[in-house]
C-alpha cells in the first residue's frame, strides 16, 4: 500500500512543476512554504494576498484538491473569503488561535503562543523536570534562549548523578 503522505506532498509539487507558469505565486508558495498539510505563506499587501490565495485555489483545484480552511491576520483577506472556508472570526472577544506545525498562532493578535503547564509544587524530581523541557516543542527557534537555560540545567541535574526519582536538591530547584 503507498504512504498516502508522501503521495499528497509529491504531487504537490509535481504540481508546482506543472502549473508554474500558470500559477506562479502559487507554485513557489507550494514548493517552499508547505509544512506537513499546512500551507504557511504570506504577502506583502493584500492585494497579492488575495491574488496568491486565488492562485493557490486554482492551482489545487486543477488536480482535485481543495483548500478547506484559511486563516489571516488580515480582516479584509478573509472577509473576500467564503464564510466556511475561514478558520476564525475577528471579533475583539475572540481569542482563538490556529496551530501549525505544533505552535499556536493568533492571527488577531499576529502573534505566537506556548503553553506550558507546570504544577505548583514544593519540590521536583529530575523525571518531572525531564518531563517538562521535554514537551517544550520549538521547531522554529523562538525559545532558544530559554531551551539552553533548561538545557545548562539538566547537564547539572546529570553531572550532580540524581537519579530520576531523587528530589532536586535546593540550590538547583530555587533556579
């Protein structure tokens, strides 16, 4: 049976190269900004937002596929766009976000969010703080400041030779 993934991304861009002088825009946004089943691109202007997203929905329907969802930071680009095809709405209450690639991003706020939750407790072991850096997921590099930090600390947690249930001693759990 074939990897249905890696069908979809190669007739991408088997598309890309078919369609490129038809679809332009559309086939280097297909070629360098498709992650997975997201398509991350953008534009200088609205204008060519707009005409990238036509392109983008050509150039898919040409060989059968559909884009269902969009999502902007511009109110303008998706209120052109069909109300079912929208990931989310500008209203000043909202707080929705879009997640790509493992990160949440809120379009009204154009910004990206990590969520990380830490109990509340008086002590921890090297396992649960293990656990934590762990699910720290940062593809593009915006916590490198802070994955070191955490890094330089479980190099000490290993040089200390705790075991992963022992209890962080003071001096390292105050950090």
């Amino acid at each position: 049976m074939p990897n249905a993934p890696f069908l979809a991304i190669r007739t991408l861009q088997q598309l890309t190269q078919d369609e490129k002088t038809r679809f332009p825009l559309a086939s280097k946004a297909l070629l360098n900004d498709t992650y997975m089943d997201d398509i991350v691109s953008g534009a200088p202007d609205i204008e060519n937002a707009r005409w990238l997203q036509s392109e983008l929905q050509d150039a898919l329907q040409s060989c059968g596929m559909v884009l269902p969802k969009w999502s902007s930071n511009s109110p303008e680009l998706l209120n052109s766009s069909s109300s079912s095809d929208v990931e989310h709405s500008f209203s000043a209450e909202s707080d929705l976000s879009v997640k790509t690639l493992g990160i949440s991003w809120k379009p009204l706020q154009d910004c990206f969010v990590f969520k990380v939750s830490i109990l509340s407790k008086s002590s921890f072991t090297k396992r649960e703080v293990l656990s934590v850096i762990a699910r720290l997921y940062d593809p593009l590099g915006f916590l490198g400041p802070v994955l070191t930090r955490a890094k330089v600390l479980l190099q000490r947690l290993w040089q200390k030779k705790l075991d992963c249930n022992d209890v962080l001693p003071d001096q390292i759990a105050k950090e």
